[in-house]
C-alpha cells in the first residue's frame, strides 16, 4: 500500500490568476511557507501543464478574462481534474460564493484575504486531496490483486461472497470440492483476506 | 471593384443633368396634354441623398423654371390643358423635394440622437465602470497585502531570510506604484473631456433622460412627480454632459427610494429660473436621506454610502456642472429624503 508514501509526497498548490503582482505575490506566500508552487495566468494554461501526480490544491481566481474560475471549476469534473480549490475574488458577492460552494468549494475568499485563512483552506485541500488519493490508491490496489487471481479463482470466489458453500459451488461450477476448496484458499491468500467477512469487504471495495 | 465615393457622385450629377435634359426636350416636344414635366419629381427624389439641403432647394427650382420655359416653347395643343399640367407638374416637384427634405431631416436627427444616446449610456452606467475600477485597484491592494504577509514570514524565519524579504519589499513598492497610478488615470477620467457648449432647452433634455429611465421607475413602482417648466430661455452648456448629471442623479434618486420605507416612493423633478442668470434643475427624493457625515463627503471622490459603490458619480457630476458654469448642491428636505440641485448658465445676452 502507497498510501504513507503519499504522505511523504510534497504537494503542489496551482494557482490561476489573470493578475501577475497577485501571482507573484501568493508564489512568495507560498513558498515562505516551504510550499511547492505553480502558477499560471488563465485556465488555458494550466491545462497545458498537466498537474503532477502528487496532491495539490488550486488557487482558482473568479474574474478573468475568457473563461470565468467559475466556469472553469464546473469544467473540471470533465476533465477529470480533481484538485479541491479555493476560490479567490476581488468583488465577491453572496451569490457568487453560495455557487461556488455548491460546486464543492473548499473555501471563497475576498482579495486582500488574511493569509492564514488562504494557507488554513489550502492545508484543507490538501489533506482531502491526500485522502481521495488514498482511497483511489487502496481501491486500485484491491483492483490488482483481484486481476491477479485466475480466472477460475474469480468464479469461486464470486460465488462465495453470495454466501454458497463449497458443496453448493462445486455443484453449480462442476467442481470437486477439494478443488473449489483450493481455489477458495488461493483467493483468500491473492486478496489479502484474513476472513470470510473481510473478502467479502474488500472485493465490495474493489467495485469489481 | 469599386469606385471612389467622389466618382460615383460626379457621375450620378452627371446622369441627374442628362435625365433632367432628356425631360425637358421630351415636355418641350409633346403636346401640352402631356405632363412629362411630372418626371423631374423622380430626379428630386434620386439626388436629395446626395445634395445638401439649399442644393436641392435650388434643384427643386430648376426643375420648375424648366418645366416654365417647357410651357412658352410647347407648339402644340390646348393652352388650358397645357396651363393646369404644368401647375401639377410644379406641385409634383414641390411636395417631392419637401417630403424628401423632410425624410432626410428626420433620419439624421434620429441618427444624432441615437449617437447621443450611446454616450449618455456610458457614462450613466456608471455602475460598469465602477466594478471594473474597484477590480483594477484591488489587485494590486491584494498582492501587497499578501506580499506583505509573505515578508513577515520570510523576516520571522531563523535565521531571517533578508534576500526573500526583500524581494517582497520591492514588489510592494512597484505595487503601491500601480495602484496610485490607476487612481491617477482614474481621477483623469473624473475630469473628463472639455464641454462642448451650445444652446439648448434644458427642460427638453430632462424629459428625454426622465423617457430613457421609465422602465427602471416603474419596475420600482416609483411615483414620478415633474414640475418643468418648458417658457424657460436656452442654457448655454454641453448637452451630454448635462444630461449625464441628470441621469446620475435620477438613478441615484431612483435607488435611494428604491431602499427607502415602501409607502413613501416618490422622486420629484423640478426646472426653474430663480435669478436672470441661470435655470436650475431639481431633484427630490423620499429616500433613505443625508447623514451629516454624508453631506460633508457628498461629492468627493471614492466616498459613497451605496454597497459595491465606488464614490465616482457625484464628483463627475461636479466637475461637469463647474466646468459648464454652474453649481451643484445637495440637502436633505422636508420628507426626509435628499435633494439634489444644480444650475447652467443662460445663453449670453438672453437673461430675463
């Protein structure tokens, strides 16, 4: 399991802001801050640098010219980019932040914003941003070790999980039960199963 | 492949001349019972898009002293009949060139007026414009802050990082540069362009702002109260810009009412002659009012009591009606509400 090996993974906070004293400005917070940065003038952009495989957090400004951060945040979804963001605005109204935090927002600040509110919400994105990365990390884990039993291990094992016994499985597969019993062992073994209940678990986990 | 415009003028005088000879040979030939004369109507109508008006006037007559001359040199038929053609022919031409004139007349006016309206539109919607100040003066106020913030942690780091630190210092500088450089450019907006002064009717310039606002009073279910008196002599000032005040003001009646109490929604407008000198436009609302603080700030630039205001629309308001010669002042009045006032000067010479 990489999930500590994440931890150890420094992450990356990508900002999106039209203005360059901003863009200057949250580089330098940042890295004061001993954070990784990457900054980039419009959405354009950052998508031509794909974000590294590490966890981030983005730093989306709302007005810009073109596409709006808004917009760009409904965006992401499709484009399969995950980050968690926190928006920042210079002319924010009420309604614009309900948006934005409907849209699964971290947080919505208002330039000039005090830079403990901006680092305590990108501390947050980054820690969910750790934890989704964990859970994907465990489900294709599990996704792994499931390809690696064989085919006919995947076929006693299904019909395990629905409760069968051995006899019933050997019946049904026209099996011997001696062979339904190995291959029941071998799939216990492969999915790192210490019982019944847990395979059952890990294979609702696997989503397979 | 086109021709320059002059050409294609010069030719059409050309064809104009030919046609209108070719009339004349045709009314001079034919018997007086025809009234060929009737065609010169269609020339008219052809040349008045390309003449000034005293050219087609004068058009207008050669094509009558034409169809005159026609008349005397006809040989043939009835004298009586050949009188009345001629006298149809003439009225023909006649009310062609004044419904023409008038046509043309009456498309450059709306074409003026659209062109007016366009830069009242500007400068009233002042809210646009505001939005995008306050944006522009944010950023830079925002990334001081920030860099500010970013210097006190590199300076709280052990040991300080004086090279980090200064860097963000000098980024504050250049960005405290920019921001004062945008209120420059800013307060050189406020200034605005110089008049353009002519004579108008002030009273006519309030109604057409007062008709372009209809809709937003009514949407605020706003009862408009108008004492205009239309017997008041010509002002002496920039039209637009003069009804840009008017419009800044109405709008700001409009939105103090708007957020006043429910039951008292009413703006009442108001143009009078109170020394030989000048008129004087009035507005009063029943608005929310004037708080002394208020008073004292009214027209200064970025002060504002609205939310999402920036504090620019009186202070042009001001440097307008200076520089058009006039005063600008403000009360608070009877129904707890603020009155707003201004005055322009006469025309010279026409002062009661």
């Amino acid at each position: 399991m990489n999930r500590d090996m994440d931890r150890a993974t420094p992450p990356i906070v990508y900002v999106i802001d039209d203005d360059h004293s901003v863009r200057a400005a949250l580089d330098d917070l940042f890295a004061s801050v001993g954070l990784q940065v990457r900054s980039f003038g419009s959405a354009r952009e950052f998508l031509a640098h794909p974000p590294d495989d590490a966890p981030g957090c983005l730093v989306l400004d709302i007005r810009m010219p073109g596409q709006s951060g808004l917009d760009f945040h409904r965006q992401m979804g499709d484009l399969g980019i995950r980050l968690p963001t926190v928006f920042i605005t210079g002319h924010g109204d009420i309604a614009m932040s309900v948006e934005a935090m409907k849209n699964g927002a971290i947080e919505f600040l208002t330039k000039p914003f005090r830079d403990q509110d901006l680092l305590d919400a990108i501390q947050h994105g980054i820690e969910k941003d750790r934890a989704r990365r964990a859970s994907e990390a465990v489900v294709s884990e599990l996704q792994l070790r499931w390809a690696s039993l064989s085919a006919g291990e995947q076929e006693v094992t299904r019909l395990v999980i629905q409760g069968l016994l051995n006899k019933q499985i050997a019946a049904s597969l026209n099996l011997s039960e001696i062979t339904v019993k190995v291959r029941r062992g071998q799939a216990m073994r492969k999915m790192q199963a210490a019982s019944l209940i847990e395979l059952v678990r890990l294979i609702e986990k696997a989503g397979v | 492949m086109r021709m320059p415009l002059q050409y294609r003028r010069m030719l059409s005088l050309v064809g104009m001349v030919l046609v209108m000879a070719a009339i004349f040979v045709a009314d001079t030939l034919t018997e007086y019972a025809v009234a060929v004369a009737v065609f010169y109507s269609v020339v008219i109508l052809a040349a008045v898009s390309l003449l000034t008006v005293r050219a087609a006037i004068a058009l207008a007559c050669a094509c009558i002293a034409l169809t005159v001359v026609s008349f005397y040199l006809t040989p043939a038929g009835l004298y009586k009949v050949g009188l009345v053609n001629s006298g149809i022919s003439i009225v023909a031409i006649s009310i062609t060139t004044w419904l023409t004139l008038k046509t043309e007349a009456a498309q450059a006016a709306a074409h003026d007026a659209q062109a007016r309206l366009l830069r009242i539109a500007r400068v009233t919607s002042l809210g646009g414009l505001t939005a995008s100040i306050a944006h522009e003066v944010n950023q830079p106020l925002a990334a001081i802050v920030t860099s500010g913030n970013a210097c006190q942690r590199w300076l709280a780091q052990d040991p300080p990082n004086m090279e980090k630190a200064l860097q963000a210092l000098d980024r504050i500088l250049s960005d405290a540069h920019r921001a004062s450089e945008i209120i420059d450019r800013v307060r050189s907006l406020t200034k605005g362009e110089k008049p353009r002064k002519s004579a108008f009717d002030l009273p006519q310039a309030v109604r057409e702002i007062v008709d372009m606002s209809r809709g937003e009073i009514e949407r605020h279910g706003i009862a408009l109260e108008t004492h205009i008196d239309d017997a008041l002599p010509p002002v002496m000032a920039d039209r637009v810009q003069i009804q840009q005040v008017i419009g800044n003001m109405l709008l700001n009646a409009i939105e103090a009412v708007a957020s006043g109490p429910a039951h008292r929604k009413d703006i009442r407008i108001s143009t009078s002659m109170p020394d030989g000198a000048s008129v004087l436009f009035c507005i009063e609302d029943a608005g929310c009012g004037l708080s002394a603080e208020a008073l004292d700030h009214l027209f200064d630039a970025f002060w504002t009591t609205k939310e999402g205001g920036i504090g620019l629309g009186l202070s042009i308001s001001r440097t307008i009606v200076e520089a058009n010669g006039g005063k600008i002042g403000a009360e608070p009045n009877a129904s707890g509400g603020a009155t707003f006032r201004f005055s322009v000067p006469l025309v010279k010479g026409k002062s009661a």
